[in-house]
C-alpha cells in the first residue's frame, strides 16, 4: 500500500498509569475515526516520565510485554483495524528492564518489540539508572499497511540507527519521544535544543529517502522543573513538514504520506547509489585516534 493515513496522539501524563492508558485510547479512536491506519503514542505514555530520579519505587510501573497493556491495545487495534505502535516500560526478568516499544497489527496480533539501543545519562533524564540497553537490535514489522521502523527518543540522534533500520526495509521510521525543556532555561537555548531535535530528524529522512514520524509529549513535570515541548511532526523524504504539533497542546492529528516517494527521493537524489560501503569500516571505531 502507497497510501498511509498516520495517526500521531500527544497527550500530558499525570502519575497513575489508568487515567493515561483511557486518554491514549481515546487519543487512538479519535485518530482511527479521522482515517488513521497506523498511530504511534509518545515514550513511555502511560506514567510520567520517571527518569527525572533515581528512585527504586518506579519499577513497580514496569510491565510484561506483551502483557497487560498489550493485550488490550491488541483489542482496541482489532476493533478498530489500526496499527498502533506503543512506548512501555518492559520488566523482561528479575532486575531487567528496557524501554520498549511493541507493533501491534490492525488485526490485532502482537508483532514485536523493539528495545531502546542508545540510553541517556543526563540531569532530569537517569535513563542508564532503569533500562538495560537494547539487545534485539535494529527490527522492522511487517504491518498491513507498510513496513515500520521503530527507534526511541535518544536514539534520534544517532544517523547509524536510522541507517540501518533504512537499510533493513523501513518505509517509515517512528520515534516515539518524551524530551522538553528545564524551565530555568532561556528561550535562546530552548528554541535552540528544539531546532536541533527537528533537524537531525528530518536529516534522517533526507539521508535515507523515508517518511519519519516522531511522537513527544506536553505537559509541565518534575514539579513544573521541566515542560515537554511537544512539536510532534512528520516530515517527507526530503525533510518537509507535512505536520507540525503545538509545543504546548494536547493534539491528535492525522497524516497521510505516500510510500511510493521513497523511490522518487532515492532515484533523483542517489545517496544509496553513492553509497561508500568500502570505505565506512572506520565507523566502528569509539575514536579514531592518531597512529
């Protein structure tokens, strides 16, 4: 299928996990009642983001998957013949936890998951404290309406990431989000964290001919230290906006791109033709230090 209708739900959390799970679903319905046949929800959508401390009571939020949360987004997907891709804390065994996000199909059967690779270790975001890195690697799903790549928040600023998921298939790279600003920042510095979050987005895009689709959150948290900036977007194969979210609202919006302009992107601007294979074995390398 060519033709996609993108669902994309940015919702505020508050701290108990059933009132977020009821607004994601209505956010859900909304879109599907709008066209949507994929929607994607923000990082960790049914809590607030916790990483803002070390506390050990915060994997009590953590959760099988698939298991509750799935099982009835599976439900809610069937019904409504939707993909849904869903951010979730996963307790995976004693003591291992990822940040996780599942693929459900518009028939309701779980797909998969994919783990967050790349994990942030900064003031008000201690995500190395909770999740263990990744270990299934890059994944692409098979959905009924197009081939998904999934990666997760930090994981958008890293070009390897969005490379290899590209090169594994993916028509359209997701990212579910949670990032904002610290209220005590001036507004030169926060226009200019979110200019910079956008752009290597849409690089993304541009440098590997696919539609990408990123989902962050609103709302003041951390006792209103930090406000998440939303701005949740999707951008073409070459970087136009075809949506651009509020930095402050609560939106669900609808999409719809076109797959096919991959091939139109790659064939008039060759970057995978052009492609130095050979010469790219440095990259593996922590530095590259001189000899």
């Amino acid at each position: 299928m060519a033709k996609v209708k993108i669902g994309l739900v940015q919702m505020s959390c508050v701290k108990e996990a059933q009132p977020n799970l009821q607004k994601a679903i209505a956010g859900i319905k909304d879109a599907a009642s709008k066209g949507a046949q994929i929607v994607c929800l923000q990082e960790l959508f049914t809590s607030l983001y916790f990483c803002d401390v070390e506390d050990y009571e915060n994997f009590k939020l953590a959760e099988k998957i698939p298991g509750p949360t799935t099982d009835v987004l599976g439900e809610l997907a069937e019904e409504l013949k939707v993909v849904i891709v869903a951010s979730l804390f996963e307790k995976r065994a004693q003591g291992i936890y990822h940040n996780t996000t599942a693929v459900i199909d518009a028939d309701g059967k779980y797909l998969g998951k994919y783990r967050k690779m790349h994990i942030p270790d900064d003031p008000a975001f201690y995500e190395k404290f909770y999740f263990t890195p990744g270990d299934l690697g890059y994944k692409v799903f098979e959905t009924k309406y197009a081939k998904l790549g999934v990666l997760i928040c930090w994981d958008q600023w890293y070009p390897e990431a969005a490379r290899i998921t590209a090169l594994m298939g993916a028509e359209i790279l997701f990212y579910p989000t949670a990032i904002g600003w610290a209220t005590s920042q001036d507004n030169d510095t926060n226009t200019e964290q979110y200019n910079a979050w956008q752009t290597i987005q849409r690089s993304h895009a541009v440098a590997n001919g696919v539609h990408v689709v990123s989902v962050n959150r609103v709302g003041f948290e951390q006792d209103e230290k930090m406000k998440f900036w939303g701005g949740s977007f999707v951008s073409n194969p070459f970087g136009k906006l075809l949506y651009l979210a509020s930095h402050d609202k609560e939106e669900n919006a609808v999409v719809e791109i076109d797959t096919q302009k991959t091939d139109f992107y790659r064939t008039h601007w060759p970057f995978m033709r052009d492609r130095r294979i050979d010469s790219y074995q440095p990259i593996t390398k922590r530095f590259i230090d001189e000899a």
